[in-house]
C-alpha cells in the first residue's frame, strides 16, 4: 500500500487516500490549537506522542471489545486507520469537573462526579461545537436513536477502561472526547484520535495539570508536561 495526495488538513492532524479504497493514513501534527483555533502553539514532538498514544488506546479498547479505526502503525507519526464516515458529534465524559462544566453548572474545578457526566456536542466550528440533547441530534439528522444510545454506552465502557489505564502511571482521567464514525455496513467505531488534546489528565497526587490545557489556560510548561507524560508511558523522548 502507498500514500497518496492529501485529502484534508485539520488543527492537529492531515488525512492521505492511500492506494487501498479502505484505509486513509492520519498524520499527526506538532501543531496545538485551541479555542477553536484562536489560540496556537506547538509542541515539538507532540505529533509522535499523539500517535503512539492513540494507537495504545485504541488497540486497549479494540481488545476489550470497542472497535476504532485503528488498522495499524505506519510510522512514529503516521497511521493507518479504516475509512469511514465521520458522525458530526463529540461525546464527552467526565469524572471530574473542570473546564467547561465547571463554567456553565459551577461545579468547583475539581469536585468528584459521583457518576460519569455524559455529554454530546454538535461538531460545527461556525456554532461553536454547541451542546445537543438526544431530541436536537434527531432535528439536526446526524444520528439514529440507537447509534446515539450505541455509543453513549461505548463512550462509558471506554471511561472504565481509559481510567484504569492512566491509573496505572498515576494520572488521573478528569474527562476526555471521543469520536464516532460510521462503516460502511453501518456499524459504528471509535475514531479520530484520543491523546493529550482530548483528554484532560492530571497528576494523581499534585494534580498537576498534564494536558493541552497547560497551553489553554496559559500556565506555560506545555512542553514539559508533554514531556513528562512520554517519560510516565514509556515513550521515546
Ligand atoms: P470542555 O467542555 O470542558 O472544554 O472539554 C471537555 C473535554 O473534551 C476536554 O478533555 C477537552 O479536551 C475535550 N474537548 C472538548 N471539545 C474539544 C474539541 O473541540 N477538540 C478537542 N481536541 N478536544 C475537545
């Protein structure tokens, strides 16, 4: 199989046809973005962190039974994944309140979830990624009841998982984002990406913060907690 021309460039990564129908090839860049792009930074090494991160949460899920788009690594930032059609919806779980929960219910940044909060954005940078309930994802046609309640249930089955997982090098998982795609026999599977720009992850003791909102917030050291995080995984610097 081979690369070929660029299909679409997004914030953080870029998207080759290949020369298998099947698979595209995701790049992943340096590039961190925020705001819906206002804000930008880079982080050097941030593509390949992303992607061998992505790639070991994908292949965690795929072996407890929640399919992705992960096809296989084709180089330290490059991977490829099955083709399908992207459902314009972010899911968003949180354990923690932080960020955006924390701004609109105030909830103290910090303060335990007694259960995971579950929430759907409609993807649209014009909107604003606006929050949706089951009854606007109908209105807007972009998801059937049951996909809607298919990956509600994934999105809590991966929250399980993901958790025990950064456990494991003490960090915390305060919340995160996944993303759905549509095969096409219509089944539904996690793609996109899940890394330090879609999850918020703190230090388990201090609670340092160890994610893209050290660029958001402007608390400096972005590349440093990037950093930090390589060395907790076990990745080459
Ligand atoms: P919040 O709603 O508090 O800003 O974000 C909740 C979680 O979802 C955070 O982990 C954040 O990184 C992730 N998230 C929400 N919207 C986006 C988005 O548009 N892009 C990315 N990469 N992550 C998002």
């Amino acid at each position: 199989m081979q690369k070929k021309e660029l299909l679409y460039e997004g914030k953080a990564k870029k998207v080759y046809r290949t020369t298998d129908p099947q698979v595209y090839i995701v790049s992943y860049k340096d590039d961190v973005t925020a705001r819906n792009g206002l804000q930008r930074g880079i982080v050097v090494g941030k593509g390949t962190l992303s992607n061998r991160l992505s790639n070991r949460l994908f292949q965690l899920l795929e072996a407890q039974g929640i399919p992705t788009h992960f096809v296989q690594e084709w180089s330290d930032r490059e991977t490829v994944v099955k083709k399908v059609e992207m459902i314009p919806l972010e899911v968003i779980v949180r354990n923690v309140a932080a960020g955006s929960l924390s701004k609109r219910l105030g909830f103290p940044e910090g303060t335990v979830l007694e259960q995971p909060v579950l929430e759907f954005r409609y993807k649209n940078d014009q909107l604003g990624d606006p929050m949706v309930n089951a009854s606007h994802i109908s209105a807007l046609h972009v998801a059937a009841q049951e996909e809607l309640e298919h990956m509600a249930r994934l999105s809590l089955q991966a929250n399980q998982i993901l958790r025990e997982f950064f456990a494991s090098v003490q960090v915390d998982l305060i919340d995160f984002k996944l993303e759905f795609g549509r095969t096409p026999e219509g089944s539904l599977l996690v793609a996109d990406e899940i890394s330090l720009d879609t999850c918020r992850l703190w230090d388990s003791e201090t609670h340092e913060k160890l994610d893209k909102d050290r660029l958001v917030q402007d608390l400096g050291g972005a590349q440093e907690a990037y950093g930090n995080m390589r060395r907790r995984l076990g990745f080459p610097q």
